[in-house]
C-alpha cells in the first residue's frame, strides 16, 4: 500500500519516523475485498483501519513473531565498540572522582528503619579469578584509595569481549592473603545486551552508568570486608559512596 515514495506506515505499527521500528520493518500485505482509492495507492478502509491495525499489532508482538521487539532492540555490536572512545574518557572520569577517595565504614546515611549493622570477624567471600583479556579489547583505569588503615589498589575494566559474561563482575584479592596491598578488579561487559541498548551513548552517559557500576562493585567490597549481614548493607554503602565520593555539590538558586 502507498506509493514508492511514501509507504503505509500507520503509526501505531512503525512509530515516529526517527524509531527503530520505521526504519528497520517492511513488508507486503494482501487484501482482499477492500476497494482502492482513486489513484491506486491506498485502501477505503471505512471503519476497518483500527480492528485491522490491532490485530496486526497483536500478530507482530507474537512470542514466536516479535518482531516489533526485535526492531526496537536489535543493535549490531559494531554500534557498541563504535561507543569506545567516549566510554574511555568516561572510564578516565570514574577513575579521577576514585583516587585517593577514603571509604569510610560509618554510613551517615544509614536508614533509620535499618537495625545496626553486625560486623563479624568472618573472612571476606573468596571472588573468582577473571579470565585474562587482551589489551586490544578492553579499556582500564587503576586508582588507589584508603580504606581504614589499608590502600587498596582498584581497577575497572571496560571488557570489549563477546564471551556472554555478567554485565558486573568482580575480583577481589585481600590483603590479608598477601603482602601486597589489597587488590580489586572491577569489570564492565560492554557487548552485555545491557550496554547494546544504548549505542548513542555518549561520554558523559557513560560515566554515570560507570560511576554505579564502581559503587555497587565497591559497595559489595566493603559491605564483604565488614561481614554485613543485612541485604540492605551493599545499597547503603552504595549511596554512600555515590554520595561522598562520586557527586558535585549542588548550589541552590
């Protein structure tokens, strides 16, 4: 239906002219006792447009036939690794707000519905090895910071890997295993369809996505290092540190 040069694109069916779904869905569709227009290029629907329109709509989103899903969300991972240059200076950015930042174990915000948190003498959870990547497909940043009487050592990796990983991985070598000053490895998957729904980002975009990512990962850290039993524990240090370490003062107008 329509013309070469302007196709039947109902809105309800493709969206705004800028969407995934105008840009990428096409097809043929057979009528039958329908009357046509004058000039051959559209159908007297009458009042069948709207049925006719719901029904396909239905018959599209199908769970065998989504394919208004798979226009909305389909993304080439040419379009992620194309994003790597602003999510490295977003990587540079997280690392800069981190150095030398100390994690304190006393939370100011803590929730006032939150019974206090029960510090153990347990050993921190041990963290599997990650696997090694490459340096051409993945981007890094290391800082230290202070934690208690300690210096730890974090760095967050931004993997470029297609190998189906947690979009938030961690690895964690206590210093109480090792002369060496403690050591956390914090990895981001960036081909992780998380990331792949947002291949226009840019590095400011980036950024905040990596400074949760950084918060929850050393969140979990402290939240591990302090044997906090509570659930809500990881939330708590991770408002704190996104808070405290990671925000610019707002000045009210």
């Amino acid at each position: 239906m329509g013309s070469a040069d302007e196709a039947y694109r109902p809105e309800e069916i493709f969206g705004r002219s800028n969407t995934y779904s105008y840009q990428r869905i096409f097809g043929e569709i057979h009528l039958k006792g329908f009357f046509v227009s004058h000039t051959k290029d559209g159908i007297k629907w009458e009042e069948s447009e709207d049925e006719f329109l719901r029904k396909l709509r239905k018959a599209l989103s199908e769970h065998d036939f989504p394919l208004l899903q798979q226009a909305r969300e389909h993304r080439t991972k040419a379009s992620v690794k194309s994003t790597r240059k602003d999510a490295a200076i977003a990587l540079s950015t997280t690392a800069s707000s981190l150095q030398g930042a100390t994690l304190s174990p006393g939370v100011s915000s803590r929730d006032p519905h939150l019974e206090p948190a029960v510090v153990g003498d347990g050993a921190p959870p041990r963290y599997d090895a990650l696997a090694d990547i490459g340096s051409s497909e993945k981007e890094q940043a290391q800082f230290k910071l202070h934690f208690r009487s300690e210096t730890w050592i974090i760095t967050i990796e931004l993997s470029y890997v297609d190998d189906e990983a947690d979009w938030l991985t961690i690895c964690d070598r206590p210093s109480i295993t090792d002369p060496e000053p403690r050591q956390v490895t914090v990895r981001v998957a960036m081909l992780h369809p998380f990331m792949a729904q947002f291949p226009t980002m840019d590095s400011e975009s980036f950024t905040a996505i990596l400074n949760i990512a950084a918060a929850m990962a050393l969140a979990e850290v402290v939240a591990a290092e302090l044997a906090d039993k509570k659930p809500a524990a990881v939330r708590r240090y991770t408002n704190e540190i996104l808070k405290n370490q990671m925000s610019k003062r707002i000045i009210n107008d």
